[in-house]
C-alpha cells in the first residue's frame, strides 16, 4: 500500500536552518534528557498549576525582585532578577516561543539563529550551541534564556551581572508547563503563563478525547527524529503525548530518552505505525518504504508511516498542542 502522510505542521517556515540543525537537535535533546529519570506517570496537566509552579519559584508580593529555579533537577540553582526585565535575549528556539506565548514578546531583543518562531522573533546569528558570551553581552541584556550551559554560559553572565534562566529538554508536560510559568513569573507575565498553560492541557485533553479507543492490543510506534535512526523513546514529552493515545514505543526496551537505534533492532521490533519528522535533514515515507528489509515493516506494508512537524514534535513549548492535535488526526486512519 501507499505510505501514508499526514502533515501536522500548521504554520510554514523556512528552508535552510533545519538541515544545520537537525542532528545538532536531536543530540542536544540526548545530552540534556537522556541520563534523567523516566518520567512518572500519564497526565495532561499538574492538578493545580499555581501550586505545581510554586514549589520551583518564589515572588515577592510586590512583584518584583522575583527568585526563579534556573536548570533541572537534579541540577538547578536560584537566579534572581531585580527588576522586570526590558532587554531579554533568548538562545533557546523553544525558549523564544513560550516568551512570545506569554506575551514577553515587546521585552525581546535578540534571539538565537534557529528562533525562526514565531516570524516577529528578532532573529540574529547567535548560536545557543556554542554561545559567544561577548555578541550576547552586546545587546546589553537583563535576562538570557537557554537550554543549556555550553562553554559556561551561565557564570560568564553572571560575572557580568547578567541573570541566566536554563530551560533544558523537558522530560514530560508536567515539566514544560512549569519552564512556562517560570519564564511567565521571570518576564512580569505570571497570570498570562498560568492562562497559558491551563489553555494548553485542556486542548490536549480535548485532541486525546476525540480519538475513538482501540479495540485490543495497543499500537506500538517509531519516532523516528533524524535519517541515523535517533529516535525518541516514551521517557520523553515527545512519548508522553503518543503515551497518551494509548500508544506504546518500541524504544523503551533501550532504557534511554533518545536512543540511537539500529535498523536491525527496528525491523525486528516491527513497529505498528512509523511517525517520522518533516524538515530538510528527515525522510519521507517514500524513502523509509524503500530501505532495505523495511518492506516487512507492518506500519510500511500498511501505509501507516506518519509525517509529524519536526519543531512541533521537538519544542516542549506551546505548540506541543499542534503535535497532539496531528496525533489525533492521523490516528483514526491508522486504526481503520
């Protein structure tokens, strides 16, 4: 049969960047979740998204000065920012979009080169793999947002009075939702980061209900990140979202958040449905169909090979909604 694709992106972007930073993504995703533990349990959203936040962030009742949980567990450390910040600059594609989200958008100055989103982002050629402290020093900032801390980021600006709030990979929902409200308390923002937030679980609440249930045994999948067989396992938010659908992942047997898999393992696993990410570095499902030996494959034979928007699916950050809601659509046909 034909491969079948769905197309999950809603908003276009531009050709280029995406080959550059395919692989350099998927290894940044690896570096920052991969030694984590998996994450617990299924939910959509914390029971009380106030009280989640305010076990990581604490503000003073006047506002600011406000002291916000900068990292991950188990590394994290307190940054504190004196005044509501003007002059942010974010290295951090998915940083940049929860900025915007939240409505911090007017305090941005500068972003990294990958920041391609949303399109009023002030794209600049700074990097967030191999930040160069004196070009973001150059934009004067009051706040530096990153996924990481390559090359000592952190202490660099902290020497130049500069606070640095690090948002790594988030393991699942639960810990976007609060890198959301941290950057919303961070930003003078705190209400419209809970709004946020609460908006984003009910919608994903919303696309997991309009999906009829299976009949017997669960699916299992591939997600399939990059064209050298990274793929992103269920101790994952990218596993979390499809864990919700029921979905169970052949990646898990590795015990690692983003497995290097072989094509062998994959084969053997024969994956009920293939999802694999759009971009100018991914495949298609015309070229998985014609890898060797993956004719076998049932989610090949059937057409079940899904195309999942590679920012979407890779960004803990507000559009995950889109991913779940392209989830929802491929998956009653998958079932028929």
């Amino acid at each position: 049969m034909t491969a079948r694709t769905t197309l999950t992106h809603r908003r276009t972007r531009p050709a280029g960047p995406a080959a550059a930073v395919g692989t350099a993504l998927v290894l940044a995703l690896a570096a920052c979740g991969g030694g984590s533990e998996p994450a617990a349990g299924t939910s959509v959203a914390p029971t009380d998204a106030g009280e989640a936040a305010s076990t990581t962030t604490s503000v003073a009742p006047e506002g600011f000065p406000v002291t916000v949980v900068s990292g991950q567990e188990p590394d994290t450390t307190e940054v504190t920012i004196e005044a509501e910040p003007a002059a942010i600059v974010s290295i951090s594609p998915t940083g940049t979009e929860m900025l915007f989200a939240v409505g911090a958008g007017d305090q941005v100055v500068a972003v990294d080169a990958f920041s391609y989103f949303p399109e009023e982002a002030p794209v600049t050629e700074l990097s967030g793999f191999e930040p160069n402290l004196e070009a973001i020093l150059g934009y004067e900032p009051d706040l530096v947002i990153a996924s990481g801390d390559p090359g000592d980021l952190a202490s660099g600006l902290e020497a130049a009075g500069v606070p640095t709030l690090l948002l790594p990979s988030a393991l699942d929902l639960d810990e976007a939702y609060d890198q959301i409200e941290r950057i919303g308390r961070a930003t003078g923002h705190t209400a419209d980061a809970q709004a946020l937030t609460e908006q984003m679980a009910a919608d994903i609440e919303a696309a997991v209900a309009s999906v009829p249930a299976g009949d017997g045994e669960a699916l299992t999948y591939y997600h399939e990140l990059d064209p050298s067989f990274f793929a992103a396992s269920g101790d994952t938010f990218i596993g979390e979202v499809y864990s919700l659908f029921g979905l169970e992942n052949i990646a898990d047997a590795t015990g690692e958040a983003y497995p290097q898999l072989s094509q062998e393992f994959i084969v053997e696993a024969d994956p009920d449905i293939i999802f694999v990410t759009s971009g100018d570095f991914s495949e298609s499902p015309e070229t998985i169909s014609a890898r060797p030996g993956w004719g076998e494959i049932d989610a090949v034979e059937n057409g079940d090979v899904v195309v999942v928007d590679a920012d979407e699916s890779s960004r803990w950050g507000p559009r995950v909604v889109d991913f779940a809601e392209g989830v929802a659509e491929a998956l009653p046909a998958v079932r028929d």
